[in-house]
C-alpha cells in the first residue's frame, strides 16, 4: 500500500466513525417521497427542475447533494471526489458525517416533498434506506419525460463529452466542486422563480464508462495485504471470502502474537482494519469478519 493510499485510508477512517456518537434517530415519517429513475448519462439531472415543479418537490436529493430551487441546502457532490469509487459511495451517502448533516437538515423541515433521483431501482432504494426516509410514493422513469431520441442524444453526449449536469447554480458548483466548469445550462421550461432554472455543465475529475468489476483474487490479496499490517499476525492458516451482490462476509483463520494485547481485542482490531479497509479500497459493504484464532505465540 503506497502512503497516499494510506493516507486516503486513515482519512476515510476517520470521517467514517467521528460522528457517530453525534448522530440521533429522526422522525421523517412525515417527509413524501418520489424517486426519479434513469440510467446514467439518460438526462435525470437535467429534467430535474422540471419534474420537481410538477409534482410540487421541496427539495431533491441528487448525486450526494440535497437541492432547493437551484440551491445547495446539505450534503456534498459526488462528482467532487477525485475517483469513483468514493463517488458512488459519496452518492449513497455512505459517509456519517455527510449522512448525519442531509438527514438533520431534512428533519428540520418536516413535512415537506422530497425527490431521490438514482441511476436504478436499487440505488434508489439504498438511498432511501441509509437516510431513513420513508419508501416512495411514486417512481418516475425518465422515459415518461424524455423521448428516446432524447435519450439518445444524452447519452451521445455523455459518452463524447464526459459531461455531466447538476441542478444548481454556477457560483455554488464553483464552491462546492473539484472538476472542470464548463457551461450555465438554461431550462426551456421558465419557472416564476428564477433560481429554479439554475443548472450547470461540469466535467468530474474521474471518467467512467461501463460497470465496475473487482475480481475475488484482487479481493483476496487486499486482505491479505491489509492482515499483515502491524506486528500481530503471525500466520494466515486459511482465508475464505462469501461475495453477496455488493457485500461482503470475510472468514479467517490466524496464528497471532499477543505482544502486549489479548487475543480479544486483537481480533477486534483486526475486524476492524479489514472492514474499514475493504469497504474504502472497493465501494463495497463488509458485512461480517469472523476470525478464528488456530494459535498464539508468546
């Protein structure tokens, strides 16, 4: 692991578990739910403001960000991360810090309207569940606001121009985005108030086509790589990795020197190193380390 990754590590750490203790449950049982639903590069963003006034939206959670009338009111973007993996778990709002602040603000403004744009059903439904937010009353496809020629064209220009549209204003990307601006993008349909049509052309500082793949050998050596950090494990005896769709379950079993620890807070640690390494370095959910100590050397 080179020092910039694992300082990127120590960092993501870090944001991931401060928080926590600072976060409280919040009734948003109130909040209406609508989610809009398109593939990636189909138009969602740029349609936004107009399917939020139709349906009478408040606010509109976008890509990490959660928008009003062309405003950022919490969060931060996804497009801001400098590669895609932490930016498809930014938009997922994976991060506590990040959560904490959508999920405070939005509890402060019940009740209210709220539309979750997502590439997918199921990214919806990850949003939704990581918030707390109560499940959609309604999902708009982009095919009931776009034709398929529209469509297309979208996604030609995507693919061409890895560029990406953002329902704000431009001064607010200036200070909320690391990428490239590229233009102010107008709305065809005039809104009574002006801020609402405020949407701007960016291009992320990552580029990305097709889906990721991570192969479980890839997987494997990461564990093992982040394992044998430190002074305790002596020996890996075995190692079993059960992928689940997006999550992950991890079985070891170790040789140990205790040093001046125990065994428990050991293993501990150990669960900890390898959940908060494997989720950072891959975008996926580690859902269980069990390790199971063979011997201890003294």
């Amino acid at each position: 692991m080179t020092q910039k990754a694992a300082n990127r590590f120590r960092s993501e750490e870090k944001e991931q578990r401060a928080p926590r203790a600072k976060s409280a449950p919040q009734d948003l049982s109130r909040i209406e739910v609508l989610a809009f639903v398109g593939a990636a590069g189909t138009g969602k963003s740029q349609r936004a403001s107009q399917v939020a006034r139709q349906y009478g939206i408040d606010f509109v959670i976008d890509d990490g960000l959660l928008v009003s009338k062309g405003q950022i009111m919490a969060g931060k973007s996804a497009k801001s991360e400098k590669n895609l993996v932490r930016a498809i778990r930014r938009a997922l709002f994976e991060y506590a810090p990040h959560r904490v602040e959508v999920v405070s603000f939005l509890a402060s403004h019940v009740p209210c309207k709220v539309m979750v744009i997502a590439t997918s059903n199921s990214m919806m439904e990850k949003i939704v569940e990581k918030l707390g937010l109560p499940r959609p009353q309604r999902i708009i496809d982009i095919t009931e606001v776009a034709s398929h020629e529209e469509i297309d064209n979208a996604l030609k220009e995507r693919r061409e121009k890895k560029q990406h549209v953002v329902p704000v204003s431009r001064t607010q990307i200036q200070r909320n985005f690391a990428g490239k601006l590229v233009s102010q993008l107008k709305d065809l349909f005039k809104s009574k108030d002006r801020q609402d049509d405020n949407r701007t052309v960016v291009k992320p500082p990552f580029s990305f086509d097709g889906r990721v793949t991570i192969e479980e050998e890839a997987i494997l050596a990461m564990i093992r790589r982040l394992i044998v950090m430190g002074d305790h494990v002596h020996q890996v005896r075995e190692l079993n990795l059960v992928p689940d769709g997006d999550v992950l379950n991890v079985n070891l079993v170790l040789d140990i020197k205790l040093g001046d620890k125990n065994a428990l807070y050991l293993a501990r640690l150990l669960q900890k190193k390898l959940s908060v390494g494997l989720s950072f370095f891959t975008g996926m959910e580690v859902k269980k380390v069990n390790i199971r100590i063979n011997e201890v050397l003294l």
